[in-house]
C-alpha cells in the first residue's frame, strides 16, 4: 500500500513541470557569487591589517572640523565653520546640482520621446494599433520593423554607458562647462525613460487609438490625443523616479570637473581636507533627501489626479 | 494517525465584535451573540452577506478578537491565551477561507504541507516546505487522493483550476490534523453545478473523521438538505438557531428582508 | 480632495508647467548656451576622431611601442570585465543580505496584529526596529556609491573588498527600501491562512508572505545587478582595475579604439544580464 503510493509519488516527482533555465539561473547564479568570493582575489580580513587600522584612526582624527581639533568641542566654532563652508562653496554647488539634474531630466523625457515613440510596436507599424489586417508590402513592413529595431539599439546603448562615463567623454570634448553633465544624464536617462515609454505605449489600450484612427487621424494625432493622456500619469511617475537618480548622479559627475556638489568633494579630498570632505559629502545626502521628498510630493499628486 | 477522539466545543458568551466605520460611528459586526456548538456537530451559517458570518468564523479560528463577551474552545477563553497556547488552539482548527488563500507559485504539495506549519517549529516549517520527507509527501498524497486530485500533487498551484484549487485548501486544513473544519462560502468559489459536491464533500470528510464542522452559506436549499442545525443570522444578531424542519420559508425570508429605520 | 472647485489646468497640469518653470530656470544658471555646446576645434577634431573608432575598435594594443610585460589588449578587457563582474556579484551579494536583513525588519507585515493587543516585546520593539532600520536605510541610500568609495579610500585605503562594501551600502540600502514595499504590497491572504492555522510570525513571513513578494523581488535584484555591473565599471575611475580603470587610461593616452573596445565589452556584460533576466521574467515572473 505505502509501497505502491511512494512510487507513484515518484512518477509525480519525476513528471513534475519543472524548468531546466530556471535551475541553471540558480545555479549560474549561485556559483557567480561563490566564485566572486573565493576567486576573485578579495581578502576582507586584510580589511581590519594594523596598517589600515592606523590609516582610519588618523582619518577619524582629520574628520573633526579643523577648527577643533586637538580642542574642546565648542558648538559656535562649529556652526560657524559650517556655516562658511555653506556660504564659500556648499550652497552656491548645491544649487548647481539640482540645475544640472533638472536640466538633464527635462532633456532626457525630449529624447526618450523622440526615441521611444517609434519603439513602440504599436506606433511604428504599417498599419498602426492594428493586427496587421493585410500584410502590407514586404518593404514597407521591413522598414518599420528597422525602425523599432534602430531606435531600441541607439536606447539599449545609451543606457547601458553609465552617465559618469558619458560625462567623462563629453567633457574631453567639450571642455568644462554644465553641458557636459546635463548631456551626460540626458542620454543615460533618455534611453530608460524611452524604454519605458515605449513599453507603457504598447501596453496602453488599442480601443481608443483604433477609434481615432478611424476617424481618419493621423499617427502623429493619434499619439498626442489617444495615447498621451492615457499613459501621461504613469509615465510622469517614471519621470520624478528617474529625476530622483539625476539628483543623485549630479552630485557626483561634478569629481569630473563640474561645479557641481562633487568637484568640491574631489577638491578637499585633493587637498586632504577630510573634514570639509565628509561635510559636503553630508550636505550632497542632505540634497538627495530633499530630491526625494519633491519627487515623492509630486509623485502623489499625479496619482491622485489619475 | 493520531486523530482526536472527538470534535472542538465551541462556545460564545455575549460576544460583540466591533468595527470603526470609516470615519463615522462604529459598526458592530456581531452583537451579543451567544451560542454552543458541541463535538462533532455540522452546523450552517445562513444569512446575507454582512449579517456577520464571515466575523464569526475568524472568531472561532482565533483571528479575530472580540471587542466584548467570551469564546471558549473545548473551554479555554481565546482572549485569556498566551500568544504560543492561542497557536495551539489555532493548529487545532482548520479553515477553508473563502478566497482559499493559498500560495499560487508554489506547488500543490507545498501549499497541503503549510497546513502542518502550526504544529512546527521554524526549523522543522523550512525542512517541511523545501524538503519534504516520505511521510510528509505520502501524507500529502493521500489527502489529495481523497480530495480526488492526486495527480496534481507537483503541479504549480496557480495552473489549476477554481474548483481544484478548493481541494487543495481542503486538503491544507485537513493535513492541520484539526478537531474542527470551518469553511466560510465554500460554494463562491466553484460554479454552481460543483456546489453540491464541495458542500457533500466538507460534510463527509468531517463525519469521517469525527470534526466539528461550521460552514458559512448563502444558498438555503444546500443548508438545508446538509446540515441537521441551522443558525441564522441578520445584522450581527442571532435570528433563529434551529433544526432544518422547524425553520420556516418565513423565518429565512425575514433573514434576507432588508433591515426597516 | 473632495469637493474643491478643480483648479483651471488641474493638478497635472500645474506639475508639468513646474517642469518646465524648473528646466528654463536651471539653463541660464547654468550657462547651457548653444554656443558653448559647439566643441572647440581641438574638441572637434577629437569628436571625429573618437566617433570614427567606433566602427573599428582596436583588436590589439594601440600603444607605440608596447610597453615590455603588457599582456594583449583583449586579455587585458575581459581581466577587467572579470573584475567589474565579481565586484559587482560580491557586492551584490552583500547587498541582497543587507536588502533582506533590512526589508524584513522594516517592513510592517511581519509584526501585523495578533489576536490578543498584549505582546508587549512585539508592541514595543517593532516599531523600534522598523523605525531604526529605515532610517539606516535612508543613510545608505542617499550616499553614492562612489562617495561612499571615496569615503572609504580615505578611511581605509585602496582594497577590493572597500569597492565591494562601497556599492553593498547603498545597493543595500535601495534593495531594503524597494523589497519593503514589494512584501507590504503582496497579497495577504495565504499569510492570514497560515496565521489562523497556527503557524509562528516567522514561518507566516517566511511561507505566506515572502513567496508572493518574491518574482518581483527577483526582477528587481537582476535589474540591480545590472546597475551594479555599471557601478563598479565606474569605480575604476578610482584606481580599482574594472573596465573604468582600463577605458580611463586608454583615453588619455588618445587610444580611442581601445576605449571603443572597454566600451563594447561593457555593453556586452550589461546586454547578457538584461536577456537573461528578461528571459526569466517572460518566463516565470510574469
């Protein structure tokens, strides 16, 4: 009885529906992680050697603001120090970064427009939101399809270049101005924010595009009428996500050379001034939070509006 | 098989289960309902939906708490346990939700063996849920067997069907080895022709293993021709608690008559 | 929001007019003049040159002459794709701990009520602990990892575990904050099944909860893997030999068919990743 039922639980298990890439995913992936620790020349316990150990005692010491170490601790001196570093260069760089960053976004939704509206199958097809009723010239069908193919690649590109290193080639080209960087995080950024709108493009309703359509609008007007309010709010969802990163990345492309928060961190860092270093690093968080709270703040009410 | 000799008592003394209406004044779910279910008895809860049923059961499961008034199960006062004792009572009496709740990506099997988890340390859940031993699987087997979808032990839960994922939560609360089986609107979940069956079903497994049985339903004809008692309910009150045979056409359609003032 | 006269250009409307008030304020602040946009001839010359070399990446090293000891070029990019790779796995690794280590203890659900209001530890400590862990949270976050680098550069000196640990913290920090979201919005269902048959807070997190949450959470660490890859390219901007290092270098010393090569090897690490975890997603997470 319990024998007869044990190998029938047998049959079951070895006819069970499984999947060969999922297991060899985990696999693969539990192995990348194994050997990334065991072969990959990492040695954390040369972490805590006497030598760094020192290194960070000093580095603790130098954190201190400068105008008290080897002192009492006197909160007027240090308010005062703060308050300069803020007026010197903290401030004025702050607000740079967020220039920068909205700079950088608002380009990147022009270019992920431009580039993600002929990525969506549904846009960029011989007969548009419709299952293709009657094949249409090979030719013609061709090209669309290159279309969509093109303008995925150019995006895939763009986005897989991460913004500091776009950054780094734009400004050997163009020298230090904010170009640079806003070029730098408009791309990066153009080629997600044009994936996603493509995406949101192809899963959005086919019913109200196909009935303008057959009003006779063309696909330029189907898009800004049909197909725009449908999908605006989640794509200004994506908008202030992707804005909350260019905050972020602002910071820190200007250890390139832009005057943004980072050149002044790269500046003391340069210059061994920990404790100015660590300051500016504190206030570059400080924006990131207020860039998340705006996001988050705006977020809602394009939620509550839709 | 260790089954217990006999059914849970459950009893409820002046219990009020109050809810916040939002924003406005409270809403009382139950009110002062009082009431003895006794081992091994089957008994319907008929009335319409939000008459109160649905509270009354996570009462008898433990899930809910009673904003006043008492509920002993086989004697112990529910509000009166230790978190660890109120597991205790809870492993004890198995549920047949009324959305099923079960895990739709795991497998069939996982989702009978998380039945058991109440019995377990964590240790023992984890080995029971990624590694089953023989006598969990012929355990879980057999259940399915009886529930009549063996076949589907390895299955993904979400590729089946309604009515075959309502075995599989049968068959959950039943691999709970519980003393009572509740069941909120079995019948919502499978079209109508399987109605009849999941009730049969319900009533058979728990004659066959000597469990107090409560089922909440909407459909009369089924209460009636299942189940020996009957207790009617209508906005949180008990309306009539009785044999089949002696509740009136009248008595259920004043249960459904729309509440006056 | 109720019963308020809606505003002329609705809510909406007045986001998108913010957005564009912000973009015509930050150009002039910052001088984004077109003029300025327009390379020098130098910068022209190097734009040419620099474009031309994508069609031909360099297959061996453009050096002159090649300095004695340098391995070939194309050993030289997957030894630094290697090592992009592993910090980026290490790191993830570490991340995905302190993800879940994180997410868990600041997510609401695992503590949600019991039947009896008493459980004094559990009324008293999970608050604690869901409040403590976010705001650790927030910290690891809003430091980027190359800042977190630089950080650590200064405190500890050049190692490859600091890149690693520099990119674990705030890739930890992200992951917590996504995967609390992701198990706070799972369904709960099975969870208050598994509740109301007994079964202990952990093993009701662990079977009822996390199980749902999961295909997401899954998704979204092969997404941040992919970002990771990007991030410790980068760190070779620091002096850690991944592909930045490499890419850094051949620029400056004006071999742009090596920099298209480092580049191409990039992107071919980050497209890999983004098949593979579309292909899972197509398949299993959908």
């Amino acid at each position: 009885m319990s024998a007869a039922r044990d190998a029938e639980i047998g049959r079951l298990w070895r006819s069970r529906p499984r999947s060969r890439f999922a297991r060899a995913s985990v696999v693969a992936m539990l192995g990348l992680v194994a050997w990334a620790w065991i072969g990959g020349g990492l040695v954390p316990s040369e972490l805590l050697s006497a030598r760094r150990l020192a290194n960070l005692e000093r580095f603790l010491g130098e954190v201190t603001p400068y105008p008290l170490q080897g002192r009492t601790f006197d909160l007027g001196v240090a308010l005062r120090w703060a308050g300069d570093l803020l007026v010197e260069r903290g401030l004025a760089a702050a607000a740079t970064t967020l220039a920068i960053s909205v700079a950088a976004i608002v380009l990147a939704a022009i270019v992920g427009a431009v580039l993600g509206a002929p990525a969506a199958r549904t846009i960029a097809s011989p007969e548009p939101w419709l299952p293709d009723p009657r094949r249409p010239a090979a030719p013609v069908a061709f090209a669309w399809r290159g279309l969509v193919t093109g303008s995925r690649a150019v995006m895939i590109f763009l986005r897989a270049i991460p913004e500091y290193l776009w950054a780094f080639l734009f400004l050997a080209m163009l020298g230090p101005t904010a170009w640079p960087a806003v070029l730098a995080l408009g791309l990066h950024n153009a080629g997600i924010l044009g994936k996603l709108g493509a995406e949101a493009a192809e899963n959005a309703s086919r019913r109200e595009p196909q009935a303008l359509r057959g009003l006779g609008a063309s696909r330029a007007q189907v898009v800004a009428i049909g197909l725009l309010p449908m999908t605006l709010p989640r794509l200004l969802l994506y908008f202030f996500y992707r804005w909350e990163t260019c905050v972020r990345e602002a910071t820190v492309l200007g250890m390139l050379g832009i005057v943004s928060l980072g050149y002044w961190i790269q500046d003391a860092r340069a210059r061994n001034h920990y404790d100015e270093m660590v300051f500016l690093i504190l206030l570059g968080a400080a924006i990131v939070l207020i860039g998340d709270v705006v996001s988050a703040v705006a977020r809602r009410v394009v939620r509550r509006a839709s | 098989m260790s089954q217990p000799p006999t059914g849970s008592r459950f009893v409820l003394e002046g219990v009020v289960v109050r809810h916040d209406g939002g924003g406005g004044a409270p809403i009382n779910a139950l009110d002062g309902v009082a009431l003895a279910i006794e081992p091994g008895e089957a008994v319907a809860l008929v009335g319409p939906s939000g008459s109160g049923k649905t509270t009354l059961l996570s009462l008898l499961n433990g899930s809910t708490r009673p904003s006043a008034g008492r509920i002993l199960v086989d004697g112990s006062d529910l509000t009166e346990l230790s978190p660890r004792q109120l597991r205790l009572v809870r492993a004890s009496i198995g549920t047949v939700h009324q959305d099923l709740a079960l895990v739709p990506n795991l497998r069939v099997s996982q989702n009978v063996l998380s039945g058991r988890l109440g019995r377990l340390g964590f240790l023992a859940s984890v080995r029971t849920m990624l590694w089953p031993s023989a006598e969990d699987l012929r355990s879980a087997h057999a259940l399915l067997e009886r529930v009549g979808i063996p076949e589907k032990l390895f299955e993904r839960t979400d590729r089946l069907s309604g009515g075959e994922r309502q075995r599989v939560a049968i068959a959950r609360a039943l691999h709970q080895q519980p003393a009572a089986l509740l069941a909120d609107e079995p019948v919502s979940s499978v079209d109508p022709a399987r109605a009849r069956d999941a009730v049969g079903l319900l009533r058979e497994l728990s004659r066959e293993r000597g469990l107090t049985l409560v089922v909440s339903l909407h459909n009369l004809d089924l209460a009636r021709s299942f189940f020996p008692r009957l207790i009617g309910l209508r906005g949180g009150r008990v309306a009539f608690d009785a044999p089949p045979a002696e509740v009136d056409e009248a008595a259920f359609e004043a249960l459904y008559e729309l509440a006056d003032g | 929001m109720g019963d308020e006269r809606p505003l002329p250009i609705g809510a909406r409307g007045a986001v998108i007019l913010a957005i564009v008030a912000a973009g015509a304020a930050a150009v002039p602040w910052l001088g984004l003049t077109p003029g300025s946009l327009v390379p020098s001839d130098g910068g022209l010359t190097l734009v040419g040159e620099f474009l031309v070399r994508a069609a031909s990446p360099a297959l061996t090293s453009e050096a002159d002459p090649v300095p004695e000891g340098t391995p070939p070029l194309l050993w030289r990019a997957l030894a630094a794709a290697r090592t992009t790779v592993v910090f980026a796995a290490a790191a993830m690794s570490l991340a995905l701990v302190l993800g879940l280590v994180l997410g868990f203890a600041s997510s609401s659900a695992w503590w949600a009520d019991d039947l009896r209001g008493r459980g004094r530890l559990r009324r008293v400590v999970a608050p604690v602990l869901t409040w403590s862990s976010r705001t650790l949270m927030v910290l690891m976050r809003s430091v980027h990892e190359l800042l977190w680098a630089v950080l650590f550069l200064a405190a500890l000196g050049r190692s490859p575990t600091t890149a690693v640990i520099a990119i674990a913290i705030p890739y930890g920090g992200t992951l917590a904050k996504v995967f609390s979201e992701m198990i706070d919005e799972a369904p709960r269902d099975a969870a208050h099944a598994l509740r109301s048959s007994g079964a202990s807070p952990a093993a009701v997190f662990v079977f009822g909860l996390l199980p749902r949450a999961l295909p997401d959470m899954i998704a979204y660490s092969l997404y941040r893997f992919e970002c990771a890859l990007r991030s410790a390219a980068i760190l070779g901007f620091f002096g850690f030999p991944t592909l930045g290092y490499y890419l850094k270098l051949s620029f400056e010393n004006l071999h742009y068919g090596e920099v298209w090569t480092y580049l191409y090897t990039l992107f071919a690490l980050i497209v890999v990743v983004d098949w593979w975890s579309g292909a899972l997603r197509r398949r299993f997470l959908a």
